[in-house]
C-alpha cells in the first residue's frame, strides 16, 4: 500500500514538473507551425507566373537597371504589405479588399475594389493562358509538336473544364507547387550563376526599354491577397509583422539571383518568357523541369483565380452557375484572339496600372484606418508623410506611363 501511494506521489510530482515544460514545448510547436504556415502562405502567393519576365526585362534594360528597380519595388510592395496588415489589424471584423474598401470609404470603395479584382483576375487568366501553351509545349515537344497558340487553347480547355466543374480543394496542390517551384527555382539559380558573362552585365543604351521591368517587376512582387490570410493564420498575434518582412524579402532575394543568373548567362537572347532559352543552353532536360513546374503552377493559380471570379459573380451578383463560369472563360479568351498574346505586356499592364491603383486605394484606406479603426494593432508604421506621398506619386506615374505606353 504504501508503495502504491510513493508510487502516485513521485508520478504526480513529476508530471507537476513535466506539465509547464509540455505546455511550453507545444506553445512553441504551435507557433513554429502557424509560422512556417504563414511564411508559406505569403511566398507562394507572391512568386509564381511574373519570375518567368523578370530575366527577359533585366537583359533588355540592363541588369544594373533591372536591380535597381527590384530593390526599390522590394521596399515599397513591402512598405505596401505593411500598410495592408496594418489596416486588417485595425478592424475587427475578418474582410479581403472589397470589404475593407467599404468600411473605410464607403461604395465608391467597394465599386474601385471590385473592379481591381475583376480585372486583375482577368488579366491573370489572360497571361496564364498565353505563358500556359508555352510551358505546355516545351513539355510536351519531344512527343509532339503544335504550334504554340494551339498548345494554349489545350491548356485553356483544361482550366475551363476545371472552373467550369469546379474544385473542391485546391489549398494543398497550391502548397505543394510552391515548394517544388522553389526547388527548379533554386536549381536553375546554382546552373546559370557560373555561367554569367561580364559582357551581359554592361548597361543598356536602348532608352526605350528602361520603363519595361516596372510593371513586371511590380506583378510579380505583389502579394497582397495573402495579408489577411496571414491574421488567421497566426490569430492577430506580434508575428505578422515580422511574417511580412520575410515572407517579402524571400522572394525579393531569389528574383534577383533567377534573373541575374538567366540574364547574366544568357543577355537578350533570353526568351520572354525564360523557359524556351533555358531549353537552348542547357538541354531538354532543364527546359522540361522548368516547364513542368511553370505548367502546374500556372494551372493551379488559372484555377483558383477562375474559381475565386465563379464564385464572386455566383453569390455577390447572384449569376447562375453556368452563367457565371462563360463570363469568366469568355473574356480571357476573347483577349486572347483580339487583343495580344504577349506575356509581358499583359502582366507589366497588371502590375502598373491595377497594382498602382491598388496600391492608391490602400494609401487611402490606411489614412481612414487610422482614424476609424476600432482595434488596436499589434504594430503601428511610424513612417513620414512624405514617404506615402512619394509611394503615391510613383504609382500615378506608373499608371500614366503604362497607359500610354500600352494604348498610344
């Protein structure tokens, strides 16, 4: 009896000891796991389709240029980031865009966001279409060859089916694509970088293409459509802030070795989409990995966008099923034949023009935000106000360039 009763007392006193440490032991494990989640969640969404221009731009306008730009679109999509996060701390209530533009500044808000998306998806579906038969055809020219706008239409055929049919759960296809687009990505990196050549690294003298990585280098930086996914994710906690930081800079830093390595390597003979030259320097073999890779993540992002536009036309306008899946399939399309079928005006034309109104629409709601939002903030940008006035006048800038550019 009684070493039953030391047994249950040295089982209790241990436990008294080992509880605190568990608890502590699993805090961490939790935290280290939404974290990492976080993390993920904010990279993937930010590299995909737009690294594939970066190199073609840089070698067009000069590596030192191209750099030049990346460094300074890197602080001011990350000041941008911030500036999102800021005002989704600030409210309550869980929102995306549309929602937050309405609280902070009423329909007119809600009208520019719902726009911004529409046509922001759009112009998504219409470059995953064109750079989709790219990669679509370097994977498959071994076994058969088509021309490059019928390798589309299959590759649009596919993504229609799925959008058209639906898809119940595509969270885990998108993880596991962004994991393995980092893996090529890293792997083309440690490639090309022996093979940079001197000569290419010299500064452009063709001043019409100087203007040609801002809009690119814009798209594919952004990556504000994860920012609230972030505060569920880590529950409103201290971490966002430094989750934005890095999740920012990440991709920052492997943009700036994919492009230098490519276009180091390769100078402007590097394709437009960097696929197709990759095939020509390093063999089938490189040029299949990458266009695997690039062809799934580019049909898991056209999916989920389709679905994302599907939805919003299904349940907010109150469209049919049927309905709404042909007026999102038939714009692209139709873009498609009658508008253009180059990659990089399509997402240069997004970044600058949508992503700078965009980016106005946050400026002006974070000025609201600050007055009316109804939650304290986990953290607070202390920055002056003429940094946000500058932001500001680069993206009008950007817009007015990029209409003209593209429309006269």
């Amino acid at each position: 009896m009684t070493e039953k009763k030391e047994s249950r007392d040295s089982r209790y006193l241990i436990s008294l000891f080992q509880t605190p440490f568990k608890r502590y032991y699993n805090c961490v494990l939790k935290e280290s796991k939404q974290t990492f989640y976080a993390l993920a969640i904010l990279v993937g969404t930010i590299m995909g389709l737009g690294a594939f221009g970066l190199p073609y731009a840089f070698a067009h306008a000069g590596i030192g240029l191209g750099m030049a730009y990346l460094g300074v679109m890197t602080v001011v999509v990350l000041t941008m980031h911030l500036v999102y996060g800021e005002i989704v701390l600030r409210t309550p209530a869980k929102h995306r865009l549309i929602g937050y533009a309405e609280i902070y500044l009423g329909r007119p808000g809600r009208i520019i966001a719902t726009h911004i998306m529409i046509f922001g998806i759009y112009g998504g579906l219409l470059a995953y279409t064109i750079v989709g038969g790219v990669f679509l055809e370097v994977f498959m020219q071994p076994f058969v060859v088509l021309p490059t706008a019928v390798w589309s239409m299959i590759f649009f055929a596919i993504m229609a089916f799925y959008v058209i049919r639906g898809l119940k759960n595509s969270a885990p296809a998108e993880l596991v694509m962004n994991i393995v687009l980092l893996a090529v990505f890293v792997g083309i990196i440690i490639r090309a970088l022996p093979d940079v050549e001197m000569a290419n690294l010299t500064l452009s003298t063709d001043l019409s293409q100087a203007f040609l990585p801002y809009g690119i280098v814009f798209f594919a930086l952004a990556g504000s459509a994860a920012i609230p996914e972030l505060r569920d994710i880590l529950e409103g906690d201290g971490r966002m802030k430094r989750v934005i930081i890095i999740g920012s800079l990440i991709p920052a830093i492997l943009y700036a070795l994919f492009a230098f390595g490519i276009a180091g390597a390769l100078g402007t003979s590097v394709s437009k989409d960097a696929v197709i030259s990759l095939a020509d320097r390093y063999g089938t073999a490189m040029a299949i990995a990458a266009g695997l890779v690039g062809l799934l993540t580019t049909a898991t992002s056209f999916i989920v966008l389709g679905l994302v536009l599907k939805h919003a036309y299904r349940y907010d306008l109150g469209i049919s099923r049927h309905k709404a899946a042909f007026a999102v399939l038939v714009v692209p399309l139709a873009l498609y034949f009658f508008a253009t079928q180059d990659f990089l005006k399509v997402i240069g034309f997004v970044g600058a023009v949508l992503g700078g109104i965009e980016g106005l629409l946050m400026l002006a709601m974070y000025r609201k935000a600050k007055i009316m939002g109804e939650r304290t903030p986990e953290y607070a940008l202390m920055l002056p106000a003429w940094v946000y006035g500058l932001i500001a006048a680069m993206f009008i800038a950007g817009i007015g360039y990029e209409i003209i550019y593209t429309f006269i």
